[in-house]
C-alpha cells in the first residue's frame, strides 16, 4: 500500500547506509565474446563502472560467425544421422521400403536456405539475449573499434565516423581470432569459403572439398556429408583431428569412409581456384580435386593488429597472441586479456572463465588461477568426442605410471535400444592412487555424458569412488561406472 513500508516482524529496522563517495573502478572491456561480456557481468556485479565496446555485435565470433551457428548447423545435420537408424530400430518413412539400404540422402531432403535462415537467427536471438542482459545490469556498450592509447585509455572509432575516449582503471581485451586464409586460396564468399561465410549459401553443395582436417574441418565435413554433400576432407596428416586422442580419431575417420567420405589423408592443399562451374584444388604433389566448393579450414589468427599493444606495453608472442599469465594479466599494468586472441585454449568455456577471472583479480576478489587440466571440451562430429583432464599422449610423454581401460559403446545397453553401435568410454587413473587423470568418450552427446569424468577430475576422485557410485540403468553413463570397475586395483 501506497506510504507502508514493509518490514520483517523481530528483526529491527536499520539506518541507511551513508553514502559511499568512493569513486567506482572504470572497467573498460574490448570485444563482446564470452570472455568480454563475462567479464563485463562479474565487473558489474562487483560494482565496477563498465564500458564494454564492440564492433561486429555482442557475442562476438563465437555467438554471430563461429560456435553458435556452426553447432545449431551440426545439430540439423544430427537429426540426419539418426534417421540412418530408423530401418534397423524398425521405422519406415512416407512409404519407403524398410530396407537398411536407403540412406537418408534418399529419403530426406534438406532446404539449405531455410537451415541457414534458422542459424542466422538463432545467432541473432542469442546476440539480443546477450545485449538485453548486459543492459539490464548497467553495462555501457559501445558500437566501434576500439584500441589502446596506453594502458589507461581505450580509442573508440565510431561507426558513424566519431571518435570517442575513454578513461580506465581496468582495461580487458577480448577481441577474438578470424579464420586463417592462403595466399592461393583466398575465399570469395561464394565457392571458395571460411566457415564465417558458409552461411550465406542457400543451396546445399553438390560436392563440398574441406581442406583442414582439425577440429573446424572435421565437424563441416561431417555435418554437409549427413546432410548430403558429397564430401572430400583433405589432410595433410596421417589421420583426421591429428591432436585427439588417437583412438578417437581413429573411429571418426572410419566413419567418415562408412558414410561414403572421401578422406585423403597426408595431403597439403597447395592452392583453390574457381572453375566455369566449381573450385579446383591442387595439392602440393601436383595431383588436383574438383568440387563444386570449397571450405578452407586451416586455422585461425588472433584479431590483436592495429590494437595499440606494442605502445601500451602488452607482450605479444610469436604468432601475434597476447602474452598473458593463469590469472588473464598481459605485460601492462591493469590491462587483461581473454579468449582466442591470446592462444590459451580456443573454446568458449575457456574465454569466458578467463574474463571471469581477469576482472575477479582486477577488482581485488579471491581468484582462482585457470587450471587447463580440468577443462572439458568437445569436438561436435557425429559421433561426438568429448575429453577432460590429460590424454593418453601426454601422460605418456611425462612418464606418469597410469593405467587405462577402454569400454565400447556397442556393448551398453542402451547403446543397443537406441541402434547406436561407434563410440568408446576410455579412462586414465594414477597406477598407485587410482585417482582418475583423464577421460575420452566417443558417443552421439558425448558433450553431455563427459561431465561424470570432468567432476572426477575435478575433484581428484578414484576410479573406485566413480565404480561405487549409483549410475540409472539402462543408460549409456552406465559405461562409465563400468569402465571405472576395469580399473579397481586390488593389493595383495
């Protein structure tokens, strides 16, 4: 009621609070991925004055051109993939024969332009969000380029020609990475692409080269390959995704050749050059492919030219990343970096929690420095591959006495109800401990089912407290538990 306040009965009323005549930390934040608006959140909650300017759109490459769009693409090319089970789970689709022989490239049709429409606006939804979000909590966003004029002011260039300057205490960069391009392959947006255009197209690719058989390269060849490409994916390494985990990678390229993928392993693209009709690429051994496009995923850049760091004081490395330490500082004085620009770790996860910690350490908060051993990440092919904790390499490499036991998916029960037969369960545990050091799982939302290993890592758990604990049956964590008995160690 109007001139009522409210009170709670027993507790007495308070004086107000004086009034804090401090002046609020001036935090300034350039680049609007997950590691900027992150840190532009926590900045505000901890009372910061925040300015966060960007110049292509809140979310950055991560939400507009790379993780969301890429993902929700991978997720329509998934509802492919399943439908290659439907004959042997006992489905048949609009009359066609249940005959395991007709793929879904027969029996389904994709509408590329509506597909893309759909990842352009998801994106879009996700950038609204974001802004929305940080407007409601007191974050200034700025539309523009920004760049330092030493370590306490940030220059911004305006779309619309103005300049404007700001003054801060805290200055964050988080300007990301863009794709990595050759001189002899450089993209046109139309048959020659990055994965930033590959959006763009509104028919589907008769025949899709993918050169680059990394993370990037390997996650579009599966997806246009369910959705009905023609697909070839060339390598200049031995196998596909060279840095996973051997057996990992192993199974995806034989998938990849199951589903009628063209995979031309320890071959460098020279070069990528449109035809009347098409893309020809010629390799470096003089012997050419012909598509009727081409993807170029051969890496990425930092975005940290023209940013003004060499005046500032900022550290770059070798190849063009900002210098930072586990707890986000750069070489300068209150400035931090974020995310792909400094070549920590290219994953959202990653950039964000490094803005989280760069502001909690700027604004004198308990900090927790980044830990890499306890990142779980995810590699969106068909089947999935998730990881956490160190790989089987690595531990290889320290001489780290460890024992490891392996599950196939195919044996889960209900693996077999869901007509799922390519994946693993793999664990790592200490030899003396049995503390669980690492984990793969190869399996459709692998994404998901890795976090029972990543909380294991986390925490330093043994293989035995994960065999012990309660899993539902049937489900496929079910193997997880499984895996982590393999592993008991009995002394005698």
């Amino acid at each position: 009621m109007p001139g009522v306040t409210a009170t709670t009965p027993g507790i007495p009323e308070l004086p107000p609070e004086p009034p804090d005549d401090r002046q609020a930390t001036r935090v300034v934040v350039v680049g609007g991925g997950p590691g900027g608006y992150e840190a532009a959140l926590v900045a505000r909650r901890a009372g910061a004055e925040v300015t966060l300017v960007e110049e292509h759109g809140l979310g950055g490459a991560a939400v507009l051109t790379d993780v969301v769009p890429s993902k929700t693409l991978i997720a329509t090319a998934e509802w492919m993939t399943i439908a290659e089970r439907a004959p042997e789970l006992g489905i048949r689709d609009g009359g066609v024969p249940l005959d395991r022989e007709h793929t879904p490239h027969r029996s389904h049709q994709v509408d590329l332009a509506r597909v893309n429409a759909r990842v352009v606006e998801l994106a879009a939804a996700q950038s609204r969000d974001i802004t929305a979000r940080l407007e409601q909590v007191g974050v200034r966003v700025v539309d523009g380029r920004g760049r330092l004029d030493g370590p306490e002011r940030v220059v911004v260039a305006g779309h619309d020609g103005g300049s404007e300057t700001l003054e801060a205490d805290v200055v964050l960069l988080a300007t990301g990475a863009t794709p990595r391009t050759l001189p002899d392959a450089m993209p046109d947006g139309e048959r020659i692409l990055t994965w930033t255009q590959l959006y763009d197209l509104t028919e589907l690719p008769e025949r899709l080269v993918v050169v680059g058989s990394g993370v990037t390269g390997a996650e579009f060849a599966g997806a246009y390959n369910a959705l009905g490409s023609q697909v070839v994916l060339v390598s200049s390494r031995d196998r596909v995704l060279p840095g996973e985990d051997a057996d990992a990678a192993e199974l995806i390229e034989d998938v990849f050749r199951q589903r009628g993928m063209e995979v031309m392993s320890r071959s460098r693209a020279q070069s990528a050059v449109r035809t009347d009709d098409g893309v020809l690429v010629t390799l470096a051994d003089g012997r050419t492919v012909e598509g009727t496009h081409c993807l170029m995923a051969v890496g990425s850049v930092p975005s940290t030219a023209d940013l003004g760091l060499e005046s500032a004081g900022v550290r770059t490395t070798r190849s063009g990343h900002i210098d930072v330490d586990r707890v986000s500082r750069t070489s300068a004085r209150g400035v931090y970096a974020a995310g792909d620009c400094t070549g920590v770790l290219p994953l959202a996860s990653v950039a964000a929690m490094q803005g989280r910690i760069a502001m909690a350490h700027a604004l004198g908060d308990a900090v927790v420095p980044l830990d890499l051993q306890v990142v779980a990440a995810n590699i969106f092919t068909a089947p999935e591959i998730a990881t956490v904790g160190a790989s089987q390499r690595t531990l290889e490499e320290s001489g780290v006495r460890f024992r490891t036991s392996m599950l196939e998916l195919a044996r889960n029960p209900r693996a077999k109800m869901l007509g799922m037969h390519d994946g693993f369960v793999k664990l790592f545990a200490h030899a003396t401990t049995g503390i669980v050091l690492g984990g793969v799982v190869v399996a459709p939302r692998a994404g998901e089912l890795v976090f029972p290993i990543t909380l294991a890592v986390a925490q330093r758990l043994t293989a035995d407290d994960v065999a012990q604990s309660f899993t539902v049956y049937p489900s496929l964590s079910g193997s997880i538990a499984e895996v982590a008995r393999t592993l008991h160690h009995r002394e005698v």
